[in-house]
C-alpha cells in the first residue's frame, strides 16, 4: 500500500473486516475510528504521526 498521510486515514473508506493482528493495517476499521475520534486539525505532522502509530499497535 506504500506510505500513508496520517492526517488523511479518518477520511479512508475501511476495509470489510478486520484483521485483528498485532499491528492492525492502516484501512481496518478499528484504526480509521480511533484516529476519527481524536481532533487531528491542531495536531502536528510528528504527533500524527504518533497517534497513528499508537492506533495500529494496540
């Protein structure tokens, strides 16, 4: 899939099902509503980042 804008991934439309492994893909549903719910317009690119990041891993 290469390289994803963190600040785009609430805008991605999500996959079916989810994957349910440990580092959960960028479109699976559980990662798209979890960066949804937090207010990425007053984030930084390094804190999207991060957020990102924490999303995929638990």
């Amino acid at each position: 899939m290469g390289k994803v804008d963190a600040a785009k991934v609430g805008s991605l439309k999500p996959k079916k099902k989810c994957c349910k492994s440990t580092t959960r893909c960028v479109r699976c549903p559980v990662v798209i509503h979890r960066m949804r719910k937090l207010d990425t317009s007053e984030m930084s690119k390094k804190e999207l980042s991060k957020a990102l990041k924490k999303a995929r891993a638990a």
